[in-house]
C-alpha cells in the first residue's frame, strides 16, 4: 500500500525531533548551544568494499519550532535570538573569508575563498557576509565551482578581506513586537538545507548583550525529511 493511502490523501510523515532547554537567566553569560539530534553514518561500519551499497539518509530540515512554557515579550535592546544550527565535524559548516572585490552592487561574482573554504557549500545555501568595506548582507550560492570557489549574487559592493558563514537554517530575535505566549508554538521555516550523515543540529541561545533577557522553558523541534543525495 501507497503511504499516502494509509495516511488518507495529501498527507505525508514527518519525522521530528526534540530537546527540552532549561530556563535561563538573562545576558551572554548564560547562553548556550545544544544537540537536537545527530545523522547516523551508516556507511561507518560497513564491511570492506560495500561502503556504496548502504542506504543514503541524508535529510532536509523543513521546520523549526519552540514551544515556551511561561510567555516572552521582546524587547528593544536587551533580547536574545534563537537559532538552529548545523554542524559538519563539530564546526559550522562554512566559515571563511575572501578578498574578492564586488565592484558593482546587484551583481553575480565568482569569489575565491580561503583554502578549502567552499568545501561544504552547496546550490542554495545561504551565507552571512560581514566585515571588509561594504554593507554586510546575506548571500545565496547560485554555483559551487570547486573547493575555493563559489558564486553568488551580491546586492552590496564589497573589498578588502570579508567574513562568509552559514546562515543560521532558521532563528527568531526576540526584539520588540515579538513575543510569544506560554505553550503556542512558534513554527519558522527552514533555508535550504542538507543534512548529511555525521551531521549535527543544535539550538543556540545567543543575547544581544551582557543584559539580554531572561529566556524560559523551552521544547525545541525540528522536522525533517529524507534529503537529496550526498
């Protein structure tokens, strides 16, 4: 039988996992960074020579939620943002620099990176681009040429030596006019995503400043399904 038979019509079967994070006092001091789940490599213990015959469980994340148990009300300055990582061999998955110029804003450039910079990068991924001279902003890989290069489309000028890092896959800043009652979930997209095995998810509390705020309870979620290929 079709699953989408046994779930009755335009259904599918999401596959979610979850962590509870403490209560948390206000500032940087008490920010954290937690495991939600982990991608099991099944090509790790495979017996020699059949490494390519183990099944691919590379997935994609399509939700972000956190549940709140006691209600948050943003604030102007001292606030805190929530985000869900992806990591690759304990580290981000990109995290580089380059000294490319971008001469014209709204443009497409072929960038070269720091060595093996743009080992991770994939089609879609987007990056977070700071420092140098230009205005930072957020960028999205149109083409992956090899393992220093990459291209994307760039709406700043930019020069001297910037900063590229993976954008968090999805994160909400507690600023003024966001806030969140006790047990209603708040459900955020994914960016575009690929989570291969050995990968990890986690949630990061990160303050604007010493003084942030005070976050409560929370169950964090995600839901995902079976990915590209590797």
């Amino acid at each position: 039988m079709k699953m989408s038979k046994a779930l009755r019509g335009n259904r599918d079967l999401p596959q979610m996992e979850a962590v509870t994070l403490a209560a948390s006092a206000a500032g940087t001091g008490t920010d954290y960074e937690h495991g939600i789940t982990n991608v099991p490599n099944l090509r790790q213990s495979a017996p020699s020579g059949t490494a390519g015959m183990q099944a691919d469980n590379t997935m994609s994340v399509r939700w972000f939620s956190l549940l709140p148990e006691a209600a948050i009300t943003g604030a102007v300055t001292n606030n805190y943002t929530m985000k869900l990582m992806q990591r690759r061999a304990g580290v981000v998955l990109t995290s580089t620099t380059s000294s490319t110029a971008v001469a014209g804003a709204g443009t497409t450039v072929t960038i070269t990176t720091a060595a093996a910079g743009a080992a991770n990068c994939y089609v879609g991924q987007s990056l977070d681009l700071t420092g140098g001279t230009g205005t930072a902003e957020t960028i999205i890989v149109t083409a992956v040429v090899d393992t220093t290069h990459i291209t994307a489309y760039f709406v700043n000028t930019h020069s001297g030596t910037y900063t590229l890092t993976s954008t968090p896959l999805a994160q909400v800043t507690y600023a003024s006019g966001t806030n969140d009652a006790a047990w209603v979930a708040r459900q955020l997209p994914c960016l575009v995503n690929i989570v291969k095995p050995g990968d990890t998810l986690t949630v990061a509390r990160v303050s604007s400043n010493a003084t942030g705020l005070a976050s409560p309870v929370y169950t964090a979620v995600v839901e995902w399904v079976e990915g590209g290929p590797q």
